[in-house]
C-alpha cells in the first residue's frame, strides 16, 4: 500500500513539473504516458508469471529453479518490451496521430516517446525482476528501489531538466531513471540475495 502511494504521489509531482511549461504541454504529456503503456503492458504480464513460477519454485524449495525461472522470464521481458519498444521509436508520429489532430501536441509527444523507447528494455528488467523477487517472498529491498530511483532520481532530473529542455528534459529524466532502475534489479537479480530458503526446506 505504501509503495502505491508513494508511486501514485510521484506521478503526481511529475504533472506539477509539466504543469508550467504550457497546455500543450500537458496534453503531450499525458497522451504520451497513455500511448507507452501499449509497450510496458506485456511487460507486467510476464511480470505475473515470474511472481508465480518462482512463487511455486520457492514454496516448494527449489530455489536455483526459481533463480532459472527468475532469469529466463527477465529475459523474456526484455525481449519483448525491446521489440515493443522498436516499434513505439518508429511508430511513434502515427501513435499520437491516434490521440490528438493537433500537430504541436503530436509533434511534441513523438519526441517524448522515442526518447523513453530507449528505456524499454531497462523498464523490463525492473517490472520483471521485481516480479520474480516478489514471488519468492522477498519485497521491501524491491520497493525501497522503486521507492529511491522515482523519488531521488526522476523526480529532481525532471525538474531540472524541464527548466533547460521543457518536456522533453522531462522526458529524458525519466529515461534515465528507468535504466538505472533497470541495472540495479538485473544486479539483484544476480546476485541471488533475493533467494532464502523456507523455513521447512533446504536449497536445492
């Protein structure tokens, strides 16, 4: 609940730093987010099939199996938001066309979204992983993540970056978050410090 809040409470912010820079602004802004959740969306449905491949792997004490379920559903993740995120960069002037016969509004939010397709593959990483962590049980590291490269990172690049660059600073600052985010979930993941053994089972 927390972590939703404090993820819901971001957004928020982020339309209070778009907020000055104009209504097209806005209205960029908005369409744009509305236009990438067509490439994230596969990556929170793998992101519910690592929680329970690795859910099942880990209850059941098989922990280098949930760690393999862990790396292949990643991997399948990125793949597919890479792919997604392809086709946004290329497609992005005919997404916002969908949206908006405005051109200034179109114009702006094309740049927008061929800034955050180089992110895709990164944002993938982050959605799944924390999938894969969640389903072995392992959730307050994972939160705390989210929780600092939103608020620490994105949060005051998008603000500085607006000042100089507008929306697309905006924009840009949260490219940046979410490959870094991306990077410290694969580190993690990596790692193995996300898999304890139950209580009733050894490592297998």
């Amino acid at each position: 609940m927390v972590e939703h809040v404090a993820l819901t409470g971001a957004q928020i912010v982020t339309t209070i730093i778009v907020a000055p820079l104009g209504t097209m602004a806005i209205a960029a802004n908005a369409f744009a987010v509305t236009a990438e959740a067509l490439c994230y969306m596969p990556g929170y449905g793998m992101a519910d099939a690592a929680t329970t491949l690795t859910g099942q792997s880990h209850g059941a004490g098989r922990l280098r199996l949930a760690r393999s379920f862990g790396m292949l559903t990643v991997g399948a993740g990125m793949v597919m938001m890479t792919a997604t995120g392809i086709l946004l960069w290329l497609f992005a002037p005919e997404v916002m066309a969908l949206f908006t016969p405005v051109e200034e509004i179109r114009l702006a939010g094309t740049a927008c979204l061929r800034i955050e397709a180089w992110a895709e593959p990164m944002f993938a990483a982050s959605i799944v992983a924390y999938g894969a962590m969640v389903g072995a049980g392992d959730t307050l590291v994972p939160a705390c993540m989210n929780f600092g490269c939103i608020w620490l990172v994105r949060i005051p690049l998008a603000y500085f970056l607006a000042r100089a660059y507008g929306l697309e600073g905006v924009w840009t600052g949260m490219c940046v978050e979410l490959s870094l985010r991306g990077l410290l979930f694969l580190l993690r993941l990596r790692s193995r410090r996300w898999l304890k053994p139950t209580e009733t089972r050894s490592a297998l």
